[in-house]
C-alpha cells in the first residue's frame, strides 16, 4: 500500500485486490446471494456464534453478519482508507450511527464539530440524548482551545468531517487526534467529501466513516455506507451481544456491495475530473470577485492546510460554494441551470457524474436551527455545488456564466 517514497498509495492499494477472482475464476468478484452458510463440520457452528471464527478463516455465518461479497467491498475501502478492516453498511447514517454507538454507553459524552451533515446533527443533537443518553457538545473544529475545553471525563468520540457539509471547512486532522487521543478518546472522521484526497487514518484517525451513496458509488443510484477501522473494531460491530451492526440490522446487501465494488477501480479517475473542474470554475468565479467557497483557492482558510495532508494527484475535491446572498436569488440561479440550461439538476447529494445543487440552508443543513446555522457560518444563499464531469468544461461554464448574469452578478 506504500509507493517507492514510502508515502500511502491509494492506486497501489487497489492493485492489491486483483486477487479477488470470481467463484470460477472470473475476473470480477463473484456475488454471494445466500442469507445463511453451512459448516462441513457440527462444531464449527458454535465456534462462529462465539467469534472465535469467521471470515478470515474462509467461515460465514449469516447475511446479516458477515457476507463474501460485502466482505470484500469491505477490503477495499479500508485499502484505500489504509486501514486494518472495513465494512460495508445500508447507509452513511447506519455506518454512522453504528460507530458512534458501538464507541458510546449511556450516559457517556461526544465532542462534535459545528459544521456537520444535517442528518448526523439530527442524530447527535435530538437523538441520542433522547434514545440512548448519549450527548454531544458542538464545536468550531479549526478553534482547537474550545474543542479541548468540551472534552468530558466521559467523553468517549471527537466526530469531525474531513471537509464539513455545506462549508468546506477543513479538518486538521493530525492536531483533532492528538486532542482527542489526550483524553482516551477515539477520533472519528466522516471521509465523504474526499475519498482518495485523504487517508485519515495516515492521520491520526481511528475510525473513518462514508456516505458510499455520494463520490465512491458516483451514480446516485445506491444508498450506501462503510466504516473502516480496525480488525478488532469492525468484529465488535458483528458481536452477537453488543454489535451495532449486527444487532440493528443496518449491513449492506450482496448484489448492492457488488455494484459499488466495480465502481472502485475507476473512483481515482472519477475524484481527479471532479476536482479539476471544481478548482477551474472556483478559480474564474473568485476571478469575478464573487463570494466562492473552495479549499483548493488560496485564500480559503484551510487552504495549506488541506495542501499539507492531501495525497498529491487529486486535488482538492469537487465540491464548491457560492453564496448568493438569498435564498430567493439562489432558487432563480438554480432554476436556471436546470430548467433553462440543463445543467445539473436541483437535489441534495453529490459525487454525482452531472452536477447537483442545492440550497443548504433550506436542504441538507434544515435540521439545524437558524441559530445553529449562523453559527456554523450557513448564510441563507449558499448553494452548494457538487460539480459533475458532463459536456465541455467551456459549455459548462458559458452556462454557468449565464445563470448568474441572470440574476444579476457580474460575469
């Protein structure tokens, strides 16, 4: 998984997976449909509802615990995460909920950046104190004094995204592990917006967590999620007693780890034409003078720092933000592109081969208050733009460009 530098490699993490041949020796992954496996032998049953084996050992229990096909999805997220094991689940919300609950008792504490999707905020703020007893104290990651200072004696997670939905603002990882690690806590990072950009776990981190629904998938046709950590961490979320994972139901489907297992080898040159486009229309709208938000511009905030920490060939992701200055100005933007244009469409997610755009604010950030949103620097004409690699670069723009002369800015 290393290059000749010595440095982590994700291209050469993928090429350690050619040996995963189909059943009769095809060159794809076979699909394994069964819901439940049988032993050759009697007292290998109990030996797998004990852990004391499984699929390292070739050994398979039942769909809803450890699967071939989902297994070796498995294997190659934590590849590219460059971590010691991996596993596929039904959402980015089940992976999420599945970490944070596995690390977490009643009663115990998480520290959270303010900046986070809106889902995982719903999850962390209303929630778990409610259904489980677990709270959350929501911080400015980049004030790393006030991340220390929420820090509880029962704090068991420091929850970041490397690149935080809709804002952009960059984690420090390697600072946000030392804090957490100071305090006997786990950091776990929501690596969504930059799969290949950055190894976490290269980091600091311990738990890295994805939406495959977004970037890796990149057809917005699967709901998917991942988590990758450790060997020992991803066979506690299969424990028969205590497994998030296994107990809540919330793993992934053969035939879907399929799909999104073919759209791996080529996620590398997927990342490298969202970023290339990101940074050319960020670049020519900060040109414009307008109010862009983009971590591969060099005056974003973040902007060395993100430099510091990406692996070298795929940018600075394909997400940018444009704020608007209102939600009415941003709805006409958009309705433009889409219906007038064609470009894009009007819907939350990204990662997507065509463009998606959408108003945070009033979408995938509406869980937070309007207090909340202010506070995580969410204005009410900020649309975020997940950029696709459909038609020219220059017809993309012309339109783009049109849009927004539409509603009055200077292009």
């Amino acid at each position: 998984m290393t290059s000749a530098n010595g440095k982590f490699d994700p291209r050469a993490a993928l090429a350690d997976l050619r040996h995963e041949f189909g059943e009769h020796g095809g060159v794809n992954l076979s699909i394994e449909a069964s819901t439940t496996f049988t032993v050759l032998e009697a007292e290998t049953m109990p030996e797998l509802f004990s852990g004391r084996v499984g699929p390292e050992g070739g050994c398979y229990l039942y769909g809803r615990h450890f699967n071939p096909t989902v297994y070796t999805l498995g294997k190659q997220l934590a590849a590219i995460e460059n971590t010691g094991a991996g596993y596929a689940t039904a959402s980015g919300m089940g992976a999420i909920a599945a970490a944070l609950m596995q690390l977490c008792d009643a009663g115990d504490h998480v520290v959270s950046g303010n900046t986070v999707y809106g889902g995982t905020f719903a999850l962390l703020n209303s929630f778990l104190p409610a259904k489980a007893g677990v709270t959350t104290t929501f911080v400015d990651v980049t004030d790393h004094a006030a991340v220390e200072r929420a820090f509880r004696g029962n704090t068991r997670a420091l929850y970041v995204e490397s690149i935080a939905n809709p804002t952009l603002v960059v984690s420090d990882i390697p600072a946000l592990a030392a804090i957490a690690h100071r305090h006997g806590a786990a950091l776990i990072v929501d690596n969504t917006f930059s799969p290949m950009l950055l190894t976490p776990a290269n980091l600091g981190a311990d738990i890295v967590v994805h939406s495959l629904t977004k970037f890796i998938n990149g057809a917005s046709d699967i709901i998917a999620g991942a988590v990758c950590g450790t060997q020992e961490f991803i066979g506690e979320l299969m424990d028969l007693q205590l497994g998030t994972l296994m107990l809540l139901g919330s793993t992934m489907d053969a035939r879907t780890a399929f799909n999104i297992s073919m759209r791996v080898p080529h996620l590398g040159l997927r990342i490298v034409e969202h970023s290339r486009r990101a940074m050319l229309f960020a670049q020519r709208l900060s040109d414009l003078g307008l109010p862009v938000v983009y971590p591969g511009l060099a005056d974003h905030p973040q902007h060395a720092l993100l430099a510091s920490m990406v692996n070298e060939g795929y940018g600075f992701g394909g997400v940018f933000g444009l704020d608007l200055g209102t939600s009415a100005r941003a709805e006409r933007f958009m309705e433009t592109l889409q219906n007038e244009h064609g470009f894009g469409f009007m819907a939350v997610s990204l990662g997507f081969f065509d463009t998606l755009m959408s108003c945070s604010g009033e979408t995938t950030s509406s869980e937070l208050s309007e207090a909340d949103r202010r506070e995580a620097g969410i204005p009410p004409g900020y649309v975020r733009i997940s950029i696709g690699y459909t038609g020219s670069v220059e017809q993309r723009w012309a339109q783009f460009a049109s849009a927004l002369e539409r509603v009055g800015a200077p292009v």
